[in-house]
C-alpha cells in the first residue's frame, strides 16, 4: 500500500460486497500508514449509503458519490471535477445484478457491465492512470467440466453466448476484451482478477448467494434449506484475503494477465450448510430440498497457482473460521 502515498484511487461498485471491503481496507491502511490518500467510492444511483454502508460516511480520506457509470465521465466532471485530471489507481467493480429480475431483464447487466467498463476505461485513460484493476469474474469459464479439479486461467471456455443467462458472464469476457484493447491501443496499465466464490462480513444474505441463504436461514431457528442435493462443489475465501490478494494484483499483477481469486480447498454445499449449523445457536437442520444428480457433482473451484507463484498469495483464513466471523457479524448487525 506504500505506493499509494498522497494518491487518488477511485472504487466503482463502492457500496456491494466488494467495494465495502476495498474501500474499508483503504482507510485502514491509510490511517495507520499514515498515507495521505485519498478514495472516491462511486455507488450507483439507487445506492443508499446510510443503509448499506454507514461506516464508510464521514471519514476525511473517503468520498462516496451516486453515479450512473454508464455516463461516468459526465458524472465525474458534474460533481468532482478536480478528480477528472488525475486518478492515481482504480479498482473498477461496478456491475448491475439483480436476481430478482436478471430471468426477464438481462439487459442492464450488460450494459453496465460493458458500457459502464468502456465508460471507466475511457475516463482513467485521460486522467493518466497509473494501474487500473478490472474485476472480472469466474464465471466467463463457463461450466467447469466436472472431472477437471481446478480451473486454471488458460482453459478453454465453455459457454453458451446464445443463451440470457450467460449475460453476466458474457458481459464480463467483454470487460476484459475491452481491458486487453485499451492495454494495446493505448498502454493503459490494466490488471484483471477472475473471483471465484466467498464469505464473510458484508456478504448479502437475500441474493443468489447459496453461502448466503444458508446463513440467513440459520440466523432464524428453521432448517438451513438446499435447493439443490448438496454434492456441488464450491470453494469460499475469506473476504480479509479477498482484499489482500485484490490490492496486490492491482499494485503488482502483470498488465493484461488475469488472476483467479479465490481458495482451492473444495468442500460440498451440504458441507457447507453443516459448519453454518454448527456455529448457529439453533443447530439448525438441513432440509435438502433438490433431487440426487447422477454422475459426478458440479464444481466451481479456482486453480490459483499464477496468484500463488506470481505474488506470493495464500489463504490465510479456512473456511470455518470464515463461517464462524461471518454469522458473527450477521448477528450483530441483526
């Protein structure tokens, strides 16, 4: 973090599981650093910071604004217009997913997440960026083949580009073509995380999350349901790490390599919903709702050896550990 003394560094998507997390880190480690930095969190227009992050409002090294990032530049010049000649870094995160919705109105999702990733590029290429960290997702592999144990950065993808649902994960592969292109065209200096799956504070308990659902059943004294027969496979990072290793890929990471974030440790949905159980105060039951899967059970765990051997990144926090922090959290805030 050293290197970001007396920077500007702008968050997009400051107010979802990321952005909380990248912007609070921010302020740790300038505080305690000493720094001098300065962060502008960009929230989209219906982002309602006292609700969603009111430990982020007041603090002297951090500004949160409401910005469409479809129009981002225009909404930069109209409210902070001494930033619009200098950004230092930024972490661009900012992506419209509603789970409500997103079956019947894909569109917004791709359009933020490629007119809003265009719109970013095309600002931080003016102000003279220094690195620029677009934050990906695993989800442009498509379905990992079930015998494939890790998913590495170099494998072929398999994706359904005709279908709606692959509209997140389309308008994310776009986000790093349009990366790779300012990269070349203009020596923009951009790196790419690919996460994978995680828990911990700030995690939305209401979305598409199945951590999540699990830890907002237990947080009641009903059963913790799974939609599905528990054998998929998933693998959870601890959000302390997901900060770290997104931090040093944006100071460090090669420019145009992306980075899959997240832990290698697999572990069954069922697995999962029993460690929440047993932190919970209602040992919950588990009230396996989905019919068995014939064959072998789906996956969707990273192979993080480029992160490991390139950076020097590792897990620090295992995932019951994670689990148990994260229901902490939960129930405090309840």
């Amino acid at each position: 973090m050293q290197m970001w003394r007396d920077s500007r560094i702008m968050v997009t998507g400051a107010s979802g599981f990321f952005g909380r997390w990248l912007v609070e880190t921010f302020h740790h480690a300038n505080q305690v650093l000493g720094l001098g930095a300065q962060l502008v969190g960009i929230g989209s227009p219906t982002s309602d910071f006292k609700r969603e992050c009111p430990q982020l409002l007041g603090l002297e090294d951090v500004v949160l604004i409401k910005a469409d990032i479809c129009h981002l530049e225009a909404e930069i010049h109209a409210q902070l217009p001494e930033w619009c000649d200098r950004i230092d870094a930024v972490i661009h995160a900012a992506i419209y997913v509603d789970a409500r919705y997103y079956d019947q109105q894909p569109l917004p999702t791709l359009e933020t997440a490629v007119k809003g990733t265009w719109e970013t590029l095309e600002l931080t290429r003016k102000a003279h960026v220094k690195r620029f960290l677009f934050i990906s997702s695993g989800a442009v592999y498509g379905t990992q083949p079930c015998m494939l144990d890790r998913i590495a950065e170099d494998h072929s993808i398999h994706l359904n580009c005709a279908i709606h649902s692959s509209a997140y994960a389309e308008g994310k592969r776009l986000g790093e073509t349009l990366c790779a292109a300012y990269l070349r065209q203009y020596g923009l200096p951009v790196t790419i995380a690919r996460p994978f799956a995680f828990v911990g504070p700030h995690l939305p308990i209401d979305r598409h999350f199945a951590i999540g659902n699990f830890l907002r059943d237990a947080l009641g004294s009903g059963p913790i349901v799974l939609q599905s027969d528990g054998s998929p496979l998933r693998s959870y990072l601890y959000a302390a790490d997901l900060a770290v290793w997104l931090w040093t890929i944006l100071a460090q990471g090669t420019l145009g390599q992306p980075y899959n974030v997240g832990s290698e440790h697999a572990t069954s949905l069922l697995d999962v919903a029993n460690l929440i159980s047993r932190v919970s105060p209602h040992h919950n039951a588990i009230d396996i709702q989905g019919t068995s899967v014939i064959g072998p059970p789906p996956r969707y765990i990273p192979d993080t050896s480029r992160a490991r051997q390139e950076l020097g990144l590792g897990q620090t926090i295992d995932l019951q550990e994670g689990i148990r922090r994260t229901f902490a959290w939960h129930r405090q805030m309840l």
